[in-house]
C-alpha cells in the first residue's frame, strides 16, 4: 500500500484537509493593528460540511487501494469538491470587507486537490497496466500468441 506514490499523494492530501479543522480561515484586525475576530474553518457550517465529505472521500480513497476505479473514483470527487471550496474561498476573499486579512491556510484545498489529481492519474496509470498484463495473460492461455 505505502509503496505506491499515488498512496502518499492521498496520504499528503488527506492530512492536508485534516488540517483545515483545526486552522484558522482569517482574522480581523482592530485598531491598532490587534486581532479581534478569528474565523475558523468549521465556524461556517457550509464549509464544515464540504470538509467533512471531503475528509470522508480522502479515507476511502485512501484505504481502497485494492479497488483502483472506486479509489480514483474518489480522489477526482474530493478534489472537485476541494476546488468547489477554494472557489468559495476566493470569493470570500474578493467580497472580504476592509480590515479582513487571509491566512496562508487558504490556498491549502487547491494544494489537496492538486495531489488528488494527481494520485488519479496515477491509479489510472497503474489499472491500466493491469488491463493490459491480464489481456496479454488471456491471450497466452488460450494460445493466440
């Protein structure tokens, strides 16, 4: 399982969104330049929601190596929905009032999705390799080649 660099792609990947959990979005600033308000990630339950199913669909892509399509299958899912809340993140960011600053936290999503796409190409990679040994297995069997 570990062996495989698509497995570490989604390793990176899950601990990435984990993450997100426990980090803080962005901050206001008061006068003076003091921290006022921070926001976290889970304090907004839409984005709470798209993290948990995310999180949700990053274990089992994770823990399916042994079913290639199912696990890519879920990797391409998270990482659409990971997009889908980097989007809402840059909007967020583009209508934040003045005084709301981001952390670097924000840009962790794009950074998951980016690994998951990644770990789908090589999972697909990997099925096709086994396509085509066992089309090249059947053919000797049955004495085409």
């Amino acid at each position: 399982m570990w062996q495989r660099i698509q497995t570490l792609y989604l390793a990176i990947a899950t601990a990435l969104v984990v993450t997100l959990f426990f980090c803080v979005k962005s901050f206001m600033l008061g006068p003076g330049g003091a921290h006022i308000d921070e926001v976290k990630y889970i304090s907004f339950i839409p984005y709470t929601i798209l993290l948990v199913i995310a999180t949700i669909l990053q274990v089992i892509a994770l823990f399916t190596f042994n079913v290639r399509v199912l696990q890519m299958r879920t990797a391409v899912l998270s990482a659409l929905i990971l997009i889908g809340l980097q989007g809402w993140l840059v909007f967020d960011y583009l209508t934040a009032a003045d005084g709301v600053l981001f952390r670097w936290t924000t840009i962790l999503p794009l950074l998951a999705a980016i690994l998951d796409f990644m770990a789908a190409r090589r999972i697909l990679r990997d099925q096709l390799l086994v396509e085509s040994i066992s089309r090249l297995r059947s053919r000797k069997k049955n004495g085409k080649l």
